[in-house]
C-alpha cells in the first residue's frame, strides 16, 4: 500500500461570519468576507496528520478545488502537519456552479493519479452543507466509505469506522482503498504553532488544471434564486393552559 | 431547505469543540458574550497582498494564535479575574509550546528569527483575549524582560534564561519600578554591591507584574556609585534565592488576573556572572527596548478597542429606548463613527512605526506619540461606550466595565502620558534650554 493520504480542503466564509445575501438573490456576498478552511476538513486534516504521526501512513497531501485563494487554505494545511499540497485551479463560471458532483470527479482521478490509500474529507461544508462529496467520490471510485467517522482505527489493509447516525453509532469494518468522511467528535484539530506555519511556507503544492484530470466542469444544476430565512415573528405569550389550547385550535392547529 | 440549514449551523454551533465555552460563561459576562462571541471585527483587509505591513504568514500566525486564546484562555478568563491571578506557567508553556513567546528572538534559545512586524501581529491578536491582564503578562515575558538579554546577555546565561523564558518553562517579571522611584528610572535606590565574584543586593521593587509566579527577575540596579545613567546594570535574578521576599500581593482596580507584586531584597546574593551586558550599561539597556514595549501596547489595546465598539454596537441595536433601539438614535452611531475613525487612525500609526523600525529606524517620537494616544483613546472609548451600555455598563457582568477599569492603567504603566509628552518635546526641540 502506498501509504499516501488523499485529504480534500475546502476554503469557506468563515463560520462567525454574518452571511448577507446580494440585492440580486443570485448568492451570497463573499468579496471582501473572511474565508477559512471548513471546520470539517480541519478535523479531516487533523485525522490525517494523527495516522502519520502514528506511523500507519506516510504520506498527507491536502486537496483544493478553487481560485487563487484556495492556496491559504492550503498551506494551512500544511502548518497543520500535511506533506504537500495540491491545487485544482477552477476560477470565475466554473468555480461559480462547482459541485460534489465535479469535486469527487477531480478527487476520484487525483487518487487514481496518487495512488492514494485512504480519501478523508468533512463530511460536509458549511456553505451548501450538501454531504455529498465523499459519497459520490466512493461511488465514481468503487471504493467502500465509512462516512461520518467518529472513531477511525486502521489494521493493516482495513478500517474499522465507527460511524454517527440517526439512532445512535455504528461501527464497521471496510478495506482499503477507502473513502472517510470526518464528522464533529472525530477529534479536536490542533493550532498550528508558528514553527510549523514557517516550515509549511517551504513545502510544495503543485498546481493542476481539471482538464489535466480529464475531468468536464460542466453543471447540471442552475441555481434560481438565493433568499434570507423569514424573519423570526415575535411569539405570543399566554396565562395558562387553556389560553394556549384555545390559541392553538385558533390558528388551526389543532 | 433554509429552516433545515439555519438548525444545521445552529447544531454545529451548540456542539462545536466551542461547547465550553458557551458554558464557563453561564450566569457571569452571559449577556456580553453572546452579543460578541461570533463576531468578526477585523478591519484588515482579506487579501494579504494589500496590507501594509503584513503578509500571508502573519495571516496565518494571528489566525492560530486566535484558536489558541479561543481554546485555551479565553473560556477561564472570568475563572481568572476572580480569583486574581491566572496561571502563568500553564499558560505560558502553552504559548512557548507553539512558539509565540518569541517570534523575534533568534533561533539558537528557541525564538524564530523573524521581524518585529511579527510581535505587533502578535500584540494585536492578544487583544482578542477578554481582558487586560494576561496579554499584559504575556507582553512583561516577550517583550519587557528579556529584550536586553537576547541582545547583550552571555551565551550562558542566554541559555539558563532566555531559552526557558521563551520556550513558556520559565516565568519572567522586570524589576525597574521601586516604590520612590516610577518616571524617574535614574533614582531608584536598590544597590548591587559587588563582593568578591558575587552582587550582594539590597532594595525592593514594586509594580512588579507576574510578581508573585515569577522564576527570575531582569533587575535594574545601582552598581556604583557614579552618574545616576551611567551606574545601573541590568542583572538576571532568580526568584527563589534566598532574601527575595515577595512582600504582597498589590490589589489593583482593574488587570485583576494579572498578579502585582511588591518584592523585597535583603541581601541576595547573586552571581557577578548574570550580568547582562556590560557593568554601568543598564540604563541605556533598557532604554533601547522602550520603542517596541511601546507600540506593543498600541497593537494590543487596539483590537480591544475594536471588540468594545463591536459589542457596545450589536447591544444598543438589541436594546430598545423610547421604542426604538438606542444604536438608532443619531447621538449614538455618530459617537461610534467618531471613536472608531481615531481607533483607525491609531492603527496607521501603528504600521507607519512599525514598518519604518523594521526598516532599522529610530521611531522613538512616533511610538511616544502612538503610546500617549493609546492611553488616551482608551479610555475615552471605553468611557464613552459604557455609557451607552446604561446600567449594564455599570455592573460585572460586561466586557466594557472591565477594559473600562484595565485600560485605565495604560496612561500610567509602560510609562505615563507625562513621560511621552516629554520625549516628544525633545524631539520637536521645545524643552527649556540650558
């Protein structure tokens, strides 16, 4: 096994920030908007980084699909412990209506190309929250996926996964070559310390194109409008119980 | 699909590794921190290309520094406050572990070699801390005790001192300030006689930050007997020698967690050896790192300022008088346009001075000028901010009382605004003639 780690990095508005949407509803405003690296893939980072650091991989390279900037999020990455670093310049239109659907189609073919042994993205982001990517990665690739991973053990050629759904948790069991996808309580990502963020400025992140790839940008969604949630009416307060029931048979609720 | 995305974020919010600290705040400062905790004050460009003075890597510095302080100190600062002191090994060596205790100390004692634009930045995402205190510690350690022994201390005692210093395993605190002598550096009385191969001393210090947590003191003493500039020397004092008494805990109105001490000296015995530099040079030691003592104040209490106008402003838009919110009473937002054109202004001060300094210029008169108005705009700021906060403004229970209190001390500590008036008429030529 090549003991090469595939992990995908996506650059978002960051999360404290207050999402605005433009006057023409066709998105949300993000010039001028502090981005940072989606809280899933640093505990996606942070997973990597942690198996290297355990001698059961050798190799982290960090994944980006994006414009220019996407290499900040990159190279935090890297000050996070990732060897090196890969590119996918997609700007303007296409990175415009990029998706799961293109993303796992890049992702499928750089791990054919890296030979990679494990995919390890977040489960989703928290721009279009779509929980997609992974899932269509392991399906392009034939590969087993253990998404949603609240536990990650490695044993030689098999993952134990121990995976959070609705009712509880589940643990499973799939070879390698794999696709995991990171959810919260996997782990706590570290800082990087200064030393490493100098370091990271020395390690490589190779720039590639998706036609390289093979890979056609073209989406099949068109977004038709973006809107702000309602805003929150002001509630009613009632007495006592029958108040309330009265209240509820009056607005048809019951 | 919105509902499902607002509840989505909403869940990662409450759940988030952030969960503590929504808890250590509940019952005190609950009020100000869910007006301020999400939100994002920088008034820094996003693309690193267009700053001034910084690039991607400070970027990346102040953005770890901040998860650090999110992590680590900011859910016990109120812990802290209360109790009047924080724990400074602990925190420190957390620091030193990630490397931010010192960025432009060189590389063979553990520092990282780089600029002084790297402290500032430093400086600056202290002030993300929620209180004065600690990033007054924090700036003691890296900024106040040990620049004179990076640059003129012996490789040995660089190695028993500033190695540990910087790596968060020792706590420093500077031994300057004495009880009759605050402005006037040149009249302190603490004597270190020589005997022998030993300093034998003989005095006190007061105002002494990390005081009481300390493992050694950089010591500004007499060692002879000559001119009052030219007889001081700059010694590396271990704390727990015997004859150091830490006389008391100072209680303070304000920078609560920060531990203030008075110490005592009756005869310490100290080895000749921990000089730093040359016998007589102190004064002038000590002189040299005022420029970057000062601007670090400047960019530390700047964010704090930045985060006061932030909070004052989604409160008074919550908070309604005569039926409508108090921010939309023109009186209001005008203030706080007013009061953040001056934070701005500051700030460009700030990075003029910084970037001409690293250049290797004297920016003596501008970091004065940066100093005196820091003091002044803070309090202004917080005076006029708290106002707006009405009662709330008046209890514990907000950020703004508390840097209303802290910030006070910047006028006086780190030398006083009388100080700064002065050494700027030096500058302009305006001082009285002999």
């Amino acid at each position: 096994m090549s003991g090469r780690v595939l992990v995908g990095v996506k650059r978002v508005i960051d999360y404290a920030v207050k999402i605005r949407v433009k006057p023409d509803n066709s998105g949300v405003v993000t010039d001028g908007v502090k981005h940072s690296m989606n809280p899933f893939c640093e505990i996606a980072v942070e997973e990597a980084v942690k198996l290297k650091e355990k001698k059961l991989i050798k190799e982290v390279v960090a994944v980006s699909c994006g414009p220019q900037q996407s290499q900040e999020t990159i190279r935090t990455a890297l000050a996070m412990g990732a060897d090196r670093g890969i590119h996918v310049e997609v700007a303007g239109k296409d990175y415009e209506t990029l998706g799961p659907l293109q993303v796992s189609k890049i992702m499928a073919a750089l791990a054919k190309k890296e030979d990679a042994q494990l995919i390890i993205l977040g489960k989703q982001a928290i721009d279009d929250d779509c929980n997609q990517t992974g899932q269509m990665t392991a399906a392009l690739l034939d590969w087993p996926q253990g998404t949603f991973a609240s536990e990650v053990s490695l044993d030689g050629d098999k993952v134990k996964v121990v995976r959070e759904i609705d009712g509880g948790l589940e643990t499973i069991k799939i070879s390698t070559p794999a696709v995991l996808t990171a959810d919260l309580r996997l782990n706590t990502p570290r800082y990087a310390t200064l030393p490493n963020i100098m370091k990271a400025k020395k390690k490589k992140i190779a720039n590639v194109k998706p036609a390289d790839l093979g890979v056609d940008l073209t989406s099949r969604l068109e977004v038709l409008k973006v809107e702000e949630p309602p805003q929150r009416q002001a509630g009613v307060k009632v007495e006592t119980v029958e108040d309330l029931v009265g209240k509820l048979k009056e607005t048809g609720r019951i | 699909m919105a509902l499902l995305v607002g509840a989505l974020r909403l869940n990662l919010l409450a759940n988030s590794r952030n969960f503590y600290k929504f808890t250590s705040f509940v019952g005190v400062r609950s009020l100000s921190e869910n007006v301020s905790s999400k939100s994002v004050t920088s008034s820094s460009p996003e693309v690193a290309g267009d700053h001034v003075i910084y690039t991607q890597e400070h970027f990346a510095l102040k953005e770890s520094l901040k998860k650090l302080i999110d992590q680590e100190i900011n859910p016990h600062v109120e812990q802290w406050e209360a109790e009047g002191k924080f724990p400074a090994h602990k925190v420190f060596k957390i620091l030193g572990s990630a490397g931010f205790l010192g960025v432009n100390r060189p590389t063979e004692y553990g520092g990282l070699g780089l600029d002084y634009s790297y402290s500032v930045a430093v400086a600056e995402e202290l002030g993300n801390i929620r209180c004065g205190g600690i990033p007054m510690a924090i700036g003691v350690q890296t900024d106040m005790a040990t620049p004179a022994l990076a640059r003129f201390g012996t490789a040995e005692l660089k190695k028993e001192f500033l190695l540990p210093s910087i790596m968060g395993d020792k706590v420093a605190c500077l031994g300057v300030s004495e009880v009759g002598a605050g402005s006037d550096v040149s009249s302190i009385k603490t004597k270190a006689v020589r005997k022998g191969d030993e300093y034998v001393i003989n005095g006190g210090k007061m105002w002494t930050t990390n005081g009481t947590q300390a493992d050694w003191m950089c010591l500004l003493a007499n060692t002879s007997d000559g001119p009052p500039h030219r007889n001081k020397s700059l010694i590396c004092l271990p704390m727990n020698l015997p004859g150091v008494h830490i006389a008391r805990k100072i209680s303070k109105i304000g920078m609560w967690s920060s531990d203030t001490a008075e110490v005592f000296f009756d005869d310490v015995h100290v080895p000749c050896k921990n000089i730093i530099g040359q016998e007589g040079m102190g004064f002038t030691y000590q002189m040299l790192q005022f420029q970057e003592e000062r601007l670090w104040a400047v960019a530390n209490a700047l964010t704090s300022m930045d985060t006061i106008i932030q909070e004052t402003i989604q409160y008074t838009r919550q908070r309604k008088i005569f039926k409508q919110p108090v921010l939309y009473h023109q009186a209001v937002h005008f203030r706080l346009a007013e009061l953040q054109t001056e934070v701005e202004l500051l700030r460009s001060l700030l990075y003029q001075a910084t970037a001409l300094y690293v250049k290797g210029n004297d920016v003596t008169k501008l970091a004065s000028m940066a100093k005196l108005k820091t003091g002044r705009l803070a309090r202004e700021l917080s005076d006029g901010c708290l106002q707006y906060w009405g009662g709330m403004g008046f209890t514990s229970d907000v950020l703004v009382s508390r840097f209303y209190r802290d910030f006070r001390l910047i006028s006086i500590g780190g030398g006083a605004d009388e100080v700064m008036l002065g050494i700027i008429c030096k500058y302009m030529d305006m001082l009285p003639r002999k």
